[in-house]
C-alpha cells in the first residue's frame, strides 16, 4: 500500500497517511516535500471542542 508522510497542522506529528485515507489523494497533490494535513485524533478533538462550546454560547 502506498504511503505519504504528512505533518498534523495541530499536533505537529508527522504521521504515514495509507492510500485508503481520506485525504491521501489530496496531500499526494501538495506540492510539498512534507504535506499538512489534520490527524484523525485533531479532527476528532476540535470537533469535540467546537460541539462544547456550541452548547456553552449562544449564537450571536
Ligand atoms: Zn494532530
């Protein structure tokens, strides 16, 4: 399986991304020697964040 080594644009890591990866094709295209992308565990943790603070403030 192919692999693309790309850096977590929130925690800094470098991590293989596989080819089955939902942004494999999209970091492959990044002309850039180590693509950004947002690790599963970052997505998952803002996405967390940003469903808290919905719940804590109301929508101006
Ligand atoms: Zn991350």
């Amino acid at each position: 399986m192919k692999q693309v080594a790309a850096r977590c644009l929130l925690c800094g890591k470098t991590y293989d991304v596989e080819e089955d990866h939902k942004d494999f094709k999209k970091l492959s295209e990044q002309a850039k020697e180590v693509p950004s992308f947002i690790c599963d565990f970052c997505s998952n943790r803002v996405r967390h964040e940003s469903d808290e603070k919905r719940k804590e403030k109301k929508p101006i």
